[in-house]
C-alpha cells in the first residue's frame, strides 16, 4: 500500500514524500480515505502509530480546496477556522500543530500551495493576549485544548461558525468526566452539522458509548496492535520496597546504562522530591508535572531530548502525545491508576520502529500494588514475571498500609475496618490472650 492510493492531491503526496512518510500506516491507510469521503470516524490505534497525520493530511487537502473554490467564487467575509482540533494537554496541542506547520511548510516552499494556510495554537498556561492577536487576522485550522478555547469564546477573540470538522484526539481522555463539562459547551458553540474524527489509543465502554452518540454512522477503524509492535516494547516488573525504589533506581541507571529515561510517578510533590534526590547524588534529573508553565515544560523536555538531563520524573501529564524520539526506557516508579494509563504510560518508548523498555516497580508481593499490577497484566494480556534485585529485595510481607494511596479497587471493607475498630478497644491483656 502507498499514499499514492488512498486519494491525497498530487501536491500533498509530493509534501508526504519530503516529509519521509514512506508508507502509510495502518491507521492512514483505513482513516485517509474515509475522511476524504467525508464520514465519522472513530479510530482505535497504539500510540506512535501515526494517527496525527492520518487526519492532518486528508484536513489539509480539505481545508486548501475549500478556500480555493471560495476564492474563484469571489466570496469575501472574514477567515474563520474550518478545522478544529481539541486535544487534552498543551504538549500535544504543540506537536499536533507541528505536524500540520510541517507540512503546510513544505506546500508553501515547493510552490504547490495555491495560498498560505494558517494554523493557530490555543492552550492554558500562558497568556492569552498573543493568542488572541494572532487570530485577529483570521485562520484555518485551530489546535486548542478545551479550556483555552472556551476562554477564546468568551473573549469574542473566535467563531466557530464555519467550522465543518471537529477532531478529539485522545478522545477517551476529552469525553472523560475530567473534561466533560468543558466539551458539552465546545460541542454547543460547534454547528450542529459537521464532520466529526475521533481519535485515541484506548476507549471504556463508557466513553465509548458517548462517542457513538455524538458521532453519525461513523466508520470504525480498530487498529490491533502488531505483534512486532507488542514486542518492541520490553516489560519488566521488578519486586522492591517502597523506601528503597530511589537507591535502585540509581543502580539500574548505572548497571544497566540508561542514557534516557522518563520516570513517572503519582503526584506533583514526587516528581519534584525523586528529581531533586537523584540531582544530589550526581544523576542530572528534572520534574515535569502539570503546574509548570508552558515554557517551563518545554525547556525540561528539550533538555530531555538533547541530553542535557539523563532522567525526567513527570507525573501522568506526560503519558500522553508527547513524542520524545529514541526514547528507551519509561520506568513506572509509581504504578498508574488504571490499566489504559498503563498503556499511554509505556507507548512512549518503543516508538517507530524502535525497541524499548517498560519497567515497573512493585512494592511487595503481597501489596496493593501487586494485585493492582496482576489487573494491568489481565486487561493487556500479558503476564510479566517478576524480579527481584540483589540488593534490593523487598520484604517477605508488604503492608497494604504502606501502599501509595488511590489504587482504584482497594478501599478497605466495612468489616475490615469494625475488626480494626474493635481490635484498637482490647485490653493489652485481652490481645495477649487472644480473647
């Protein structure tokens, strides 16, 4: 299968060329034509399968036949987007744009763009007075996170009015009760009729029920996952004490050579506490969690990526869209919540074509956090055998209690804790007896 099949304009197969997309993938190649012949879609695919172009290509092609056939008519009127793109986080708001930037680019420098398109990025976390200048001359295409385009709604600083194509990509995580709210009043400023794509790794049922209602007899595209993409991804599970993970952290990158590697832990304070402990003992390490500006983000990422740091700690913020190339290692310090946060966890290594290495720590075998792995193990399939390093093994019986809190499933019992309750009003004498 080629490009060259699936209906994209002669000037954009040119732009697919010089961009080094050799052939398409999976996902483009089901998704391509169905978008160009205008249905629904809803997509399932791995991440790092390539679902960003799979939307941006056949949009492009859209987009520039549109203004064309506007600009032959000799219709005037202000430059409203046609395209908008709503993403979860600003980090993939930036690499979503960079893809459509990219190849706008091109058509513009060989000369096979009949016009110049634009494409303008809206997200929280920094102001948003130049985001609102920069969309005063018009745009094609907006890529927006829900709250930032809400708040350029309110502003008068944008319409949706000639908007005939809604994307969600991380879909699962945009119809999730996190953004919920937030959509039903995007989706209400939105014209009723409209093309509309979504896009994700992972759905619940749930989720998954919603975007049915929302989506017009849409085309279904389920991408498997390719078994030499399951194997490229090395997973290990390594048995250790809560209280020793960072010393053997330290040892793994020296034994085992990580020259990169993104850690991801539960909570804002850990990302800031095992960076800064890690940068004490001589491992350059930095903190990305969701409070940092987006300048802020960006500078720990580019020093990730030129390898100005050996460790990024980042708390599930970085789970998703985030494309760091040749990346080996993620390492699970803390487990994630749930099983499809384990999967947008660990698909940031291993990506195009690469092999890589997923690694969890489990803190003690008769833990939370054991039974919450075995979970992780039966959603994906797979069961990963444990280790144990020397050194470092954990001990023979693991509290529950000193689990990490918010592991969904394992809430103590009403009668667990009336037997607690009950054991705290024994006398020392009674619990001696064992009366």
């Amino acid at each position: 299968m080629s490009f060259a099949t699936l209906g994209l304009s002669p000037a954009l197969l040119r732009a697919v060329r010089v961009q080094g997309y050799h052939a398409p993938t999976a996902i483009q190649t089901e998704a391509i034509p169905a978008i160009l012949d205008g249905h629904d879609v809803l997509g399932l695919a791995q991440t790092g399968s390539g679902k960003t172009a799979a939307y941006a290509l056949p949009l492009l092609q859209h987009v520039y036949r549109h203004r064309l056939q506007s600009r032959e008519q000799g219709q005037a009127g202000p430059r409203l987007p046609l395209v908008v793109v709503v993403v979860p986080t600003r980090e993939l708001a930036v690499q979503v744009g960079e893809t459509f930037e990219g190849l706008v680019q091109i058509l513009r420098e060989t000369g096979d763009a009949p016009m110049s398109l634009k494409v303008t990025l809206a997200f929280g976390g920094v102001s948003i007075n130049p985001q609102l200048m920069a969309l005063r001359g018009g745009s094609d295409i907006v890529v927006a996170t829900p709250g930032r385009l809400l708040d350029l709604l309110a502003h008068r600083g944008l319409s949706l009015a000639d908007v005939g194509c809604l994307v969600l990509d991380e879909a699962d995580r945009l119809l999730d009760l996190g953004f919920s709210e937030e959509m039903q009043r995007v989706l209400e400023a939105l014209p009723e009729h409209r093309q509309n794509l979504f896009f994700s790794a992972t759905f619940a049922k749930p989720v998954e029920a919603l975007a049915q209602a929302l989506l017009q007899a849409p085309v279904r595209i389920e991408i498997t996952p390719e078994p030499q993409r399951i194997a490229a991804i090395h997973q290990r599970a390594i048995v250790v004490d809560e209280a020793r993970r960072t010393p053997l952290l330290r040892q793994l990158l020296t034994q085992e050579g990580w020259t990169r590697v993104l850690v991801f832990v539960a909570t804002k304070y850990a990302t800031e506490h095992v960076s800064e402990k890690l940068w004490k003992t001589g491992v350059k390490a930095a903190a990305l969690h969701g409070e940092l500006s987006q300048g802020g983000r960006q500078r720990v990422l580019n020093a990730l990526k030129s390898g100005e740091i050996q460790v990024l700690v980042a708390t599930d913020v970085a789970a998703r869209g985030l494309d760091i190339p040749e990346l080996p290692v993620v390492l699970n310090y803390d487990l994630p919540r749930s099983a499809t946060d384990y999967t947008h966890r660990i698909g940031r290594t291993g990506r195009a074509g690469e092999a890589g290495l997923a690694v969890s720590f489990i803190s003690g075998m008769l833990s939370n956090g054991e039974a919450h792995f075995r979970l992780i193990e039966k959603r994906q399939g797979q069961r990963v055998p444990r280790e144990q390093i020397e050194g470092f093994e954990a001990s023979a019986v693991a509290s529950a209690a000193a689990s990490v809190g918010g592991v969904k499933g394992h809430r103590k019992s009403k009668k667990d804790k009336l037997r607690e309750a009950a054991a705290k009003l024994e006398s020392p004498a009674e619990a001696a007896s064992g009366d």
